[in-house]
C-alpha cells in the first residue's frame, strides 16, 4: 500500500471538483473534468492562489447516454469512466515528496472514494452547496427504496428524519424522487468516506447538526464537520458595477434582487409572467435576467442556455425595460451577488434557493422569496422557509395545472408580501439573527474554524494549525468557485 503523507511536508489535500460547486480547501490539487469544463470553469481555475494546482482528468466517451440525459446522470457517469486516470494520479502524487494527506471529492464524485481507499488515503466527500438536511435524506435513500413501492416523488406522507424539517416526496433531491437514478448508488459509495465536509453552520442547521453527532457517536454514519458558511469576498471592482451604481440612488431595504443562479432558466412563458408580476407588484427590483430555455429548467449549467451573442432582455416582453425604468433594472446574465446582497438599498432575494446563494443571503441578512427550480433546490426552499427551519424565506407556489407555470399575479403579490407585509417582516427579523449567527460561526476560534481545525488534524496526524490560521487559509480558497 502506498504511504498516504510523507514526512514533514505541509498537507497536502487532493479535491475532485464537479462544476457547479464552491470548492474550498487547505493547500490542495484540484481535480477536474474535461468532459464537464467551460469558459468560466477554466477563468476561476486560472485565478487560483499560489499552492493550488490543477490537475484535469482525460475526456470520456458519453455517446451512449441519451441526449436528455439528466445533469446528475451525467456527472456521475463522467466521474465512473475517469476512474482509473484518477487512480493513476493519485499514484502519481502519493510518490511525490509532498504525498498525499486526504482526499476531498464532490458530493457528485463519491465513486472517486474507491480509488482514495485502495490507496489507503483518508477520503472525505465535500458538501459545499447543499444542506446537512439533504445529505441526510441521501443516506436515508436505501430506506427510502426498501419501503417505497412507487417512486419517492408519490410518497402519501412526509419523510420525517432525525433533526430534519418533514419532507414531502417531491422536495426530496431532485434523483432520490427516481428510483432508478444513479443517485442510489451514490449512498454505497458515501460510506467509504471518512468523514463529511458541510458547508453549513450551527444556527442555520442545529437540530440537525445534533441529531447527525449523535448518529456519528453511535457509528451509523461518519462524522460531519460543519465549515461554513463560506461566502465569497467582493472584489473591489464590484462598486463599480452599473448595477451597484443603481443601487446607491435607491432608498434603503426597498429592491427586491431577482437572480436564479448560473444555471437556472425558464421557459419563455413564464419570463414572461415573471416580468409581468414584477411590474405590477410596484416594488423596486434588479433582476439578472438569463436567455430561456423551454425544455430544461436546468440549461444554463454548462451554458447550453446561451444562444450566441444573444441579448437576454431581447427575451424581455416588449416595452417592459422602458415602462419599469423609474422602478426597476434588468440586467443581462451576470452581476456581483455579494456586493449586491450586502448593499443598503436591497430589502429581499427571489431566488432559486441554491446553496450558494442561499448562504450569501444569510451572510448578508437578507430575506428570501423562493423559487427553486431544479436538484437540491426544492429541499433548501422548505428548510429555508420552514418555521421548524431556518423560517428566512417565504415560499411562492406554482399554479395546480400541468404546466406548472406561476402566474404574474402570485408573483406581484409574493413580491409585496415579502417587500412589505407582515410575514416578510418576520422573515427579515431572522435573516438579521442568522446573519449573526453566520458571523459568529466564522469568527476567529469560533465553531466553523474549530470544525475546520478538527478536520484538518485528523489529516496533520494530530498537530492541525492555529483556528486563525486556518480561517485565513479557508477565505484564501474559498473564492474557488466554478461556475
């Protein structure tokens, strides 16, 4: 068996990155996939810090799979077939002078363990974008498969797990409402890990923080480390960005900030019904808008969304940018979140509950209105908006019929609940407490940095490096993200 860290080297961390994740680690290699690299993947991994290396796994065939294919479909059959190149790597590292001290993958690259574990390397899956609720529900998943007779999605009663808000069927993990998702297989490989790296914190996730510690004590599943949050840091020219510029001439708490992260897109009916309702809601807004896909609410994940040079307000209804310009601004595709979420002027979040985003909200105090769209996002928006949860956001419902389309009279009438009534009050109330809580959470020695201390020590063999070392360590690699 290869030794798994050489002598007195600094640690040395190997992560395997799927995109769409924040990744985040110590000095470390990351580890990626041709099959599944884009323009941005590529800018984030060349501005990386001095001691993080890149290392990219060879293409593999995927013209087997149908050309629907589902996203998680997809990544986990990418990270199986690149198996034995990574196994190679990992050999390759082991031999250097630096070794290898762990092993970090993607919550979507668990079958990576195997590898790690031939090699005798400690292994940990990272969870840096969804919650420790749904991490829960994953492991849940073989029970779920042995006592359901039809799919998960049509589950009569809610799911109820320790320390967990209840969850319906069809807000489980987008794969576990399938039961012939590879997701499933996922759990198998999950319990080769040595531990869980969680993007979350105590006063967002207590209950099930306890509950999950107290699972670990008794050895049904291994430990998890509670890191977050890790939000990025702005860059300094983000004030200069038009549409932070508009913020500074809006009076405070009163824009509603429209964004459904990189990879969201909707259909072009129901951009329309969305720029119809933020018009009549009478509400100031700052909406990123995306170019729509009607057939997959996921498109713009590897930018299958984008249409060539098109203009994304093009897709806008016509005269909607001039009647709104006293209210409200459009933007094409991309803006600075952070800045734009920490900003005076911004009073509530329509979001699609990515975790990410969802974090950055919670850092910022901000109240959310949710709409998720796809994956883990239905989950984050009922532990989110739970009063059992974190009670931080208000929910917007879909209309009963087929198309699932929301009309624009929910969305003007969420958007001035959530701007301006009572529940939205509420809401704002417990961002501003959690907001407390998340800096709290990574304060110097505080629980984040003790967690991420913990962790790192089992991979230092017991001598893990100061809290405050290590918190400056993790906001350095903690503006890796890809996509």
């Amino acid at each position: 068996m290869a030794q798994a860290h050489a002598g007195a080297h600094s640690p040395h961390v190997v992560v395997l990155t799927s995109p769409g994740a924040g990744h985040h680690g110590v000095t470390a290699t990351i580890v990626t996939f041709t099959n599944l690299s884009s323009p941005e993947h590529s800018w984030a991994l060349a501005t990386l810090p001095a001691g993080v290396s890149v290392a990219k796994l060879p293409e593999t065939p995927l013209d087997d799979l149908p050309p629907d294919a589902h996203l998680v479909t997809r990544i986990v059959t990418v990270a199986r077939r690149t198996l034995p190149h990574l196994r190679e790597l990992l050999r390759s590292l082991l031999g250097s002078p630096a070794g290898v001290a762990a092993f970090l993958t993607d919550m979507l690259c668990a079958a990576a363990l195997a590898a790690a574990e031939e090699l005798g390397v400690p292994r940990y899956v990272f969870y840096p974008t969804i919650t420790l609720v749904s991490l829960s529900s994953v492991l849940h998943a073989p029970e779920l498969s042995r006592t359901t007779a039809g799919e998960c999605r049509d589950l009569p009663e809610p799911v109820r797990l320790p320390g967990c808000v209840p969850l319906r069927g069809a807000e489980l993990l987008e794969p576990l409402q399938d039961l012939a998702s590879p997701a499933y297989a996922l759990v198998v490989d999950y319990l080769r890990a040595d531990g869980f790296v969680v993007n979350t914190f105590d006063g967002l996730e207590h209950d099930t923080l306890a509950a999950f510690q107290d699972l670990g004590d008794k050895g049904v599943y291994p430990p998890a480390y509670a890191v977050g949050p890790f939000v990025r840091s702005c860059p300094e020219e983000a004030a200069k960005h038009r549409c932070v510029e508009w913020l500074d001439g809006q009076p405070d708490g009163s824009v509603l900030y429209v964004c459904f992260g990189s990879g969201g897109a909707f259909s072009s009916r129901q951009t329309a019904e969305l720029a119809a309702g933020l018009e009549a809601s009478g509400q100031r807004f700052l909406w990123v808008v995306h170019v729509p896909s009607d057939k997959d609410s996921s498109a713009g994940y590897f930018g299958t969304a984008s249409r060539g040079e098109d203009d994304p307000l093009s897709y806008l209804p016509e005269g909607f940018v001039e009647r709104t310009g006293g209210m409200g601004l459009a933007v094409g595709q991309s803006a600075p979140q952070v800045e734009i979420l920490n900003h005076r002027a911004v009073g509530g979040f329509l979001s699609h509950c990515g975790w990410n985003s969802s974090l950055e909200a919670v850092a910022a105090g901000v109240p959310i209105l949710a709409w998720p769209l796809f994956a883990e996002q239905r989950t984050n928006a009922v532990m989110l908006s739970s009063p059992e949860g974190a009670g931080v956001a208000l929910r917007l419902r879909a209309r009963e019929d087929a198309d699932g389309v929301v009309p624009w009279e929910e969305v003007a009438a969420a958007a001035r609940e959530l701007m301006a009534g009572e529940k939205g009050a509420a809401a704002r109330k417990k961002a501003n407490e959690l907001r407390a809580g998340a800096e709290k959470a990574v304060a110097p020695d505080g629980p984040a940095c003790r967690a991420l201390a913990a962790v790192v020590d089992t991979w230092n063999g017991g001598s893990a490096p100061a809290a405050a070392s290590l918190a400056d360590e993790a906001v350095v690699v903690s503006c890796v993200k890809l996509v």
